[in-house]
C-alpha cells in the first residue's frame, strides 16, 4: 500500500477516515500494519502490501483461485492480443484521452485485466476484488506508481464517497448475492459528473437453454479442487467435439452450445495453448461461482434510474451494458 492511497480509504462500517498503527515499510510501500478507524473500534489488516476489508475465507473464494492459478492468463500484455482492451473500450465508450490523468474504480478487479488497460491509458487506478485475487493483480500491475489495490466488499466499500470520475464493475455483478444491492453502492463512489459502466449476464428464455444452469446445481457445491481437476481432464477432450460442431452448416453455433465448455475458436485470435488456457479458465468461471444471476435491459434501467443518474444507455457488447453519469456541480 502506497501512503498516499490513505486519503481514499474510510471504515466499511463507519465511514470514519483511518489512521496507520504498527506499519512496516518496505522500498516506500506499506507492507503490513493496521488500519484503525478513529475511535480505533474497528481495525483492518495490511497483509502482503494489501489493505483488506473482507474475512480471509468468503463466497468469492472460486474466484480468488482461478486468478491466482490463471494470474496473467487475461492481460493483454502476456496474451500479445487486445482482447481485454477491446471489451474495455466497448463497455464504456470512454477515450483514453478521457482517463488520462483521471482517478477510475476498478470494482471487482480480479487479476486485472482491464486495470492493466485503463492504467496504460494513463489513469489513476483504485482496483478493488472481494476474493484473494487481489494477490494476483497486485503481483501483475505493482509496477505501475499510479496503481492502487484493496480487498473490500462491494456492499460496503471502505472508501470515500464522491470521488472518482469514472466507476466501472465489469463480469462481476451477476456473481454476488444480491445483484441490485451490489449495484446500489456503486454510484455514490461517482464525482460530480462521473461516469458509471456495468455489465451483467442477459436474463432471457434463452438463459436457461444453456448447459452451464443445469450443470450449475451440481458443480457448484462440489469442492473447488475437484471440478477443477474433473475440468483439466475433460476440457482437453470436449474442445474438439465443440469445434466439429462448430462447423456444421447453418446449426453449428446451436449445437456448439450443447457442449458445456467455453470455446473461443474463431472468436479470439489465440494460438492452441491459449485457447486451452482461456478455455479451462472460463469453463471453471462459468461452473464455481456460488451465485449466478443474469438481469433483464429493464431492470439495469431502473437502477440506474433509481440511483439519480443520468443519460442512461443500455445495450448488448457481449454481455448486457448499462451506463450512466452523475448530474454535474451545478445540477445539469
């Protein structure tokens, strides 16, 4: 944890500004300590450089080993391809003339994918994950100076209110408890005029034609390490069978879906490693996650209604997108 980051940061429960105590410093990095809040009733641990806000074991930990087993699997930058930079942009339509300089909320980081992106545009970086993947974005982006981590709760963000100009949660919201609840806190975090990008799964009649929901039931309450190693054998040997269906004429991207993998060939431009890589990693995203819920374009609507904000947009760029900005100073 860099010091400065300490201006940012409030009790989850409190709201009350924190102060150090015990700190160990390492090359100008706080390497662990506490975090007290001011009636120093509630404390915090900095462990391995990162603040953390969150009980070490939670219904995120699928997630914190997927990305500490598949820690550079996504980046742009060790996959040679601007995949995650592509969806970046999309999402928002933001510019990274609009970032430069500016101060982003990365809610659900993960290993940092798009982080990395809005980093190398030049932004100020506050990325944020429930789960221990927080280890693995650090271990990934720490050699950027304007690159800041926590682990913290998206339903009480240990942070100041009003602050950032822009707010994005991407690939994360369908996978708490309570999606509209997650999406509730998310626009207090905005500065006046920022702006705020989600995405969630589509809820649809087609949602539940898809073989990941009737598997779901059944690998989501097996241990993690064994879908993971039922998935290392199986995954090799469905990627083929997903392939040859994915070239039958005029049915083949329907039955392609039968086979309960996810297969990026003819979609991302990934050599066969990558592809495996990419394949198991996301076939064990869409089976592990205790919760799974995909919204309708009319509730993300309404959120983003209830919460006050303004020009809102909704449309579908791989998953269901949904932004909006907060009214600036004077109220426009």
């Amino acid at each position: 944890m860099r010091i400065g980051l300490l201006d940012l940061l409030r009790c989850p429960q409190t709201g009350q500004p924190l102060h150090l105590r015990d700190a160990e410093e390492k090359d100008g990095e706080i390497v662990s300590g506490w975090l007290l809040s001011d009636r120093e009733d509630n404390r915090y641990p900095i462990r391995d450089f990162i603040p953390r806000f969150v009980p070490a074991s939670n219904y995120a930990d699928s997630f914190g080993r997927q990305w500490n087993q598949f820690r550079q699997t996504q980046l742009d930058s060790y996959s040679g391809h601007p995949i995650s930079a592509r969806r970046f942009w999309q999402a928002p339509g933001w510019t990274p003339e609009e970032l430069r300089g500016q101060w982003v909320l990365d809610v659900g980081c993960g290993a940092g994918r798009f982080a990395e992106v809005a980093l190398l545009a030049g932004a100020k970086v506050l990325a944020l994950d429930y789960s221990r993947a927080v280890d693995a974005c650090f271990q990934n982006l720490r050699h950027y100076p304007d690159f800041h981590i926590i682990q913290g709760d998206i339903y009480h963000l240990p942070l100041r209110e009003g602050i950032f100009p822009f707010v994005y949660c991407l690939g994360v919201l369908q996978h708490t408890p309570d999606v509209a609840k997650a999406f509730a806190g998310l626009p207090a975090m905005l500065s006046d005029g920022g702006q705020l990008c989600v995405d969630v799964y589509e809820k649809s009649w087609k949602t539940h034609l898809l073989p990941k929901y009737w598997l779901r039931p059944i690998t989501r309450r097996m241990s993690k390490e064994r879908l993971f190693a039922m998935l290392q054998r199986t995954v090799p040997r469905m990627s083929p069978v997903s392939r040859l269906l994915a070239r039958v004429p005029i049915a083949g991207p329907l039955l392609k879906r039968t086979v309960p993998i996810a297969d990026y060939t003819g979609v991302l431009p990934l050599n066969e490693a990558q592809h495996l890589e990419w394949s198991l990693l996301d076939t064990f995203d869409m089976l592990s996650p205790e919760f799974d819920n995909p919204q309708s374009a009319g509730t993300l609507v309404r959120w983003f209604e209830e919460a006050g904000l303004l020009q809102i947009k909704v449309l579908r760029a791989g998953h269901l997108v949904g932004r909006g900005c907060k009214a600036g100073a004077t109220g426009d």
